[in-house]
C-alpha cells in the first residue's frame, strides 16, 4: 500500500485514527499497540500477502533470540549469532539469489555448461529495512544498550509499525523503546503530524512525480537519440527526484508517527548542500549511514587503527551499502565510487567541512560528484551508464524525441523549477521546521494552507492517476 494512494488516504488511514483513538474510550490506552500492529499487518498484507507470514515468523524468532540473549549470558553470543544468520539469510536469499545465479549462468554458459534452474525469486517490499531494525534490535539487547522487550506485541510493533515498515526511516530500538510504552499522544503532535504528512504528500505528487515523468523517458531513450542536453536534463532530474521522492516518504514517515504519539528520527539534512562526499553522508539517509556507522564500522576498528585501516573500513562499509540497495552491478559500482571519494576527502583533508574558503566551489564539485553518481545508481546496467556518462561529457545536438516532448508540458516544466532551488538553499534552513514551529501567524497561515488546499489538490492528483510507487520500495 502506498502512501500516496486512494485507498491509504480515504480507507486505511482514517480507519486506524479512529480505531486507536476509539479504543482509548473504552480500554484506557492499554490495547492502542495491538490496534496499530493489527493495522500494520493489514498494510503489510494488502501490499505482499504472500510475505506476511515470513515477517511474522522472523519477528517471533528475534523475540525469543532476544529473551534468550537477555537470560542466558554465558551463550548470548551463541544467539546473538543464530539471529544474525536468520537475518542475513533471508536478506541474501530474497535480495540476492537471481544476481547470483544469473551471474553463474553466464559463466557456465561460456563454459558450455548446463544453467541452474531457479525460479524467479520475488523480494519481499521492505525487507531491507525491517531486516536492519531487528538486527539493531539483537545487538543493542546484546551489547546491554537496552533490555529486552518482554511484550511481543510491544516487540512486534517495533518491527511491523506501518509508517516506516517499508522504507524507513531505519528506527534504532534503543531510540524508540521507552516511546512503545510511555508516549503521550498530544492535539499539537497531531496538528504538526498532519502539517509534516501534507508537506510530504505535496513533495511526492507534485514534484517528484513530475519529475519522474521527465526522467523515466530520458532513461528509457536509446543511446543513439541521448545527445548532451537531454543526458544532463536526465540526470539533474532524477537528482531531484529520488530525493524528493524519499524525503517526501520520510516527511510522510514522521508525519504518520506523530499522529500516535511517536518520534522518529530525521533522516534528511538538506543532502545538496552538501560541501563534500563525508558531508553528503552526514545528510543523506542519515538513519542508514549512522546504522552502517554503528554495527559495522566501528565494530571494524574505526579510524583506530591508523589511516589504512580507516580507508579500508570504510570502503568495505561503502561496498556493502552498494549492495543493500540493490544485487546488480551498478549499485555496487555506486557504492565503490561514493567509498572512492570518501578515501580521497579522508586522506587530503577535504572532509573539514569548517572551512570557509571556497564554499562555494566545494559544493558546487560535491554536487556534480553527486548527480554523476545518480547516473550510475539509476542505470539498469553498466552499458547504459557508460553511454549515459558519455553523452553528458561530449558535445552533440539532436531534436527532442517526441515522447520527451511531450513529458516536457508546462505543469512538469514549473514544478521541476520549483524544486531547483533545494541545490541553492542554505544548509541550515529546513522550511518544514519553520512551518511546525509556529512562532508567528505567518507559519500557522501556511499550515493550514497546506491542509486545506494542498491536500484535496495531490488527493485530486492521485484519483487522477498521478500516483506512482516511491523509489525506495524496491531496496
């Protein structure tokens, strides 16, 4: 199910409002958990029914792990382990097996050998995600960092909580637990979580779906028709759109949090303005690289080990968030190029992000590093983001094809322009916090303008078939 779809927006969401606030009527806020994870296992269901039953038997495996972890400490590590393998089992299998037999194939294939028969395996929605909060979960009640949880309800809503079960943010367990059973719903969490879920929903329908009607034909162009213009319109527009498109979904995210009385982290800091690679980082996905920080590359060795083994942990960190997103070639590619960068700015020093002489240029070259990177990460294969690099560093000049012609109408043209200036903006300023803060009448204005006007217009959109799946579903 999808957030930007009728039948969230008019069935399944004012259906789980009223549902959990009109069981604290009568039952006094006990079952306002088994209401929410009954409803997660719904959105689950309607969106990949035929995974539903893996999630449940992963969760009741992790919870048992964790109790045990928590009682018997002379064999934690012995569960710590089983966990670990289930986890990354499944994530391997699901996310991985048709690269790998695929890859094999065509080596034995040019052996003159029989293929492997395998069918075709279907990637659970979300599994990436839901994967890395148990994992974080079983290393946390590992470490001590927390307890484990005795409810399962409690544990299972953790893991399954619909707002952020299919693409994050990515939620620590021990950031979210005291909020499983002591969060205080407020009349201002819930004003400011509509505001946040509006703004979110208006990102999405309006500018990123746009943009992707622009960026999905230029990539599906043949090589031969890309010429310099169209392969750099392409790539500056899918810049804008995956980020609109996932900070809208995180907008969202936390929006839909704060409608139940829940505090989700932050998971974009204006990425753009970034003024190097370890910048960009530091605001892009923020929940991914600082679980990518914390369970692999300072159990690694850090930058504790002197600078090779620094450079080394963290093009393996690099390599491996590559391949989170995706089992093909040029995610992994992305993923060493970015880890590439990061070495050169942790070797030279560019990675001072306090220095004040030439800003300006350091973000403009963090930039372009950035949209070629996008170029790869958005390419179905290396042939394509090779040709796609070429046309957008030589000069050529041909007509516009006519399918992008007509992607270029006047409504996608003034939405894609009003996102250009996310690559201008201070790094500081966040709109969205300016509108939620309410210091003056002018936000509180814009809030409800929002409300009343922003959303029957994507709500109209959306009936009208402007909906489209977010980016990050697929990872």
């Amino acid at each position: 199910m999808v957030f930007s779809s009728t039948i969230f927006l008019f069935g399944f969401l004012p259906a789980v409002i009223i549902c959990y606030f009109g069981q604290q009527l009568f039952a006094h806020r006990r079952l306002r958990n088994t209401v929410l994870l009954c409803f997660s296992y719904l959105f689950y269901l309607y969106g990949a029914a035929g995974f539903l039953l893996i999630l449940i038997l992963s969760t009741l495996a992790d919870y048992v792990l964790g109790r045990l972890i928590n009682r018997r400490v002379k064999r934690k590590r012995l569960w710590l382990s089983i966990s670990l393998l289930l986890n990354l089992g499944l994530l391997a299998y699901f996310k991985y097996a048709n690269f790998f037999v695929s890859e094999l194939n065509s080596v034995f294939l040019g052996w003159q050998l029989s293929p492997i028969e395998l069918q075709t395996v279907v990637l659970p929605i979300g599994i990436s995600f839901f994967t890395f909060q148990k994992i974080s979960y079983i290393i946390d009640v590992y470490r001590g960092k927390s307890p484990a949880l005795d409810n399962i309800v409690d544990f299972a809503l953790y893991i399954a909580m619909f707002p952020q079960l299919i693409a994050g943010p990515i939620v620590r367990f021990s950031y979210i637990r005291s909020q499983l059973k002591g969060r205080r719903e407020s009349w201002e969490d819930f004003y400011n979580g509509i505001v946040r879920f509006c703004w979110g929903l208006a990102k999405k329908v309006i500018i990123a779906n746009s943009c992707a009607h622009i960026t999905d034909v230029v990539f599906g162009l043949k090589p031969e028709l890309l010429d310099t213009k169209v392969a750099w319109l392409g790539a500056m527009g899918y810049t804008l759109q995956i980020y609109f498109d996932f900070s809208a979904y995180s907008d969202m995210a936390i929006g839909l949090g704060m409608l139940f009385g829940f505090s989700f982290p932050e998971n974009f800091k204006r990425p753009y303005s970034a003024v190097s690679i370890t910048d960009f980082w530091r605001r892009w996905h923020i929940t991914l690289s600082r679980w990518f920080k914390d369970y692999l590359y300072i159990p690694l060795g850090g930058n504790r080990r002197g600078t090779i083994r620094t450079c080394w942990n963290m093009a393996i960190v690099c390599v491996l968030c590559g391949l989170w997103h995706g089992a093909n070639w040029t995610f992994l590619i992305w993923g060493v190029y970015h880890g590439l960068f990061l070495v050169i700015e942790r070797i030279s020093g560019l990675r001072d992000v306090s220095r004040e002489k030439y800003k300006i240029i350091r973000r403009c070259v963090t930039l372009l590093i950035i949209i070629v990177g996008w170029v790869l990460f958005r390419s179905e294969n290396i042939s394509q983001a090779v040709g796609f690099l070429t046309a957008m560093f030589s000069v050529s000049d041909l007509p516009l094809s006519y399918e992008l012609s007509r992607a270029l109408n006047y409504r996608n043209i003034l939405f894609v322009m009003a996102a250009l200036p996310v690559f201008f903006l201070p790094a500081d300023v966040s709109l969205i916090k300016l509108i939620m803060e309410r210091k003056d009448p002018i936000p509180v204005v814009v809030g409800v303008l929002m409300i009343l006007l922003l959303l029957p217009y994507c709500a109209a959109l959306i009936v009208g078939g402007a909906s489209s799946p977010f980016i990050y579903y697929r990872f």
